[in-house]
C-alpha cells in the first residue's frame, strides 16, 4: 500500500506542474498582446500628432505648433510628443531650438533642463514655406508638481532673436 500512495503523490505533482506551466504560457501570452496593443496605439497616436501638427502649419499662418498646453506624466517616466516649425520668412530660416523653465512667463536663469528634454539641438535649415516636425522626448523629474516650460526658436542668421516660442506645462503625479 506504501507504494500505491508514493505513485499517487509523483501523479499529482506531475498534473500540478503541468498545469502550473499551461497557466505561465497563457500569461506569458496574454501579456505579450497587451504590450503589442499598446506599442501600436503608442505609434497610431504619435501619427496623429504629426498630422495634426502638419495640418495646423499648412492651413494656419504660425510658425511653430506644437500639439497640447499641458503633459501629464507619472514619475521617472517618459513620454515623446513632437513640435512643428514652419519657415514664414522669404529667404532661408537657419534656426535652432531652446527649452527653458519658467516662471509666471519669466525665464529663470541658471536652471538646466536639458536632461528632461530630448532633441535635436545643432542649428538646422528651413526652405521658405518649408515645415519640419521634430521628435521631442520629455522625462519628467523626480518631484510631483508643475512646471512651467517655454519653447523656444531662435533665429541664428538674426543673432538668436526669437522666431517664435510656446509655453507648456508640465505636471508629474505620482
């Protein structure tokens, strides 16, 4: 009798363990089609930034668009909107782009916030009636709060005068 309930208990460890790696495998599915739901509404929408941002500088006379007032975003975590420049002066616009903390519109001075703010920073050119959208990553700090932030486009053939800026606001929760 020994014997018969050692070989129950190998038969039930056996059905246990399968039925162990069966569940893991559905989880480990079910899991892989979130994230790839998810990378493709992240990519669906950063699309429909774009044409937003495209659509706004072709049928309006600004120079810079850029797609909401205000981000939203969780601690230590990132999120990647872009920025539309569009070149309204009759010769070449030699431009580049600066963001800056602010502080009821006022720029506070001395304060670094390029490691929250990735883009391309060299000096670029702009054809006239020509549009660019850049990619811009935001990461935010490490403190909840709002931030106030200005960007802002320089036109370096005209001694960095600005060629036009936006103010946004950055809230981190969390």
């Amino acid at each position: 009798m020994m014997k018969k309930g050692s070989l129950n208990l190998s038969i039930e460890a056996i059905v246990i363990v399968v039925i162990a790696f069966v569940v893991l495998g559905l989880g480990l599915g079910f899991v892989r089609g979130q994230f790839k739901s998810i990378t493709e509404t992240t990519t669906s929408i950063q699309d429909q930034i774009r044409q937003q941002i495209t659509e706004d500088l072709r049928t309006g006379d600004k120079k810079l668009s850029f797609p909401t007032n205000e981000f939203t975003i969780n601690k230590k975590e990132s999120t990647v909107t872009a920025i539309g420049i569009k070149n309204t002066q009759q010769g070449t616009l030699k431009y580049k782009i600066d963001v800056q903390r602010t502080e009821g519109g006022n720029l506070i001075f001395g304060e670094d916030v390029s490691d929250n703010f990735l883009y391309v920073r060299d000096p670029e050119e702009l054809l006239p009636t020509e549009t660019r959208i850049i990619p811009i990553r935001i990461t935010s700090e490490t403190s909840a709060g709002t931030g106030q932030f200005k960007i802002v486009v320089k036109d370096v053939n005209n001694a960095d005068a600005v060629y036009d800026s936006k103010t946004f606001f950055i809230t981190v929760v969390g």
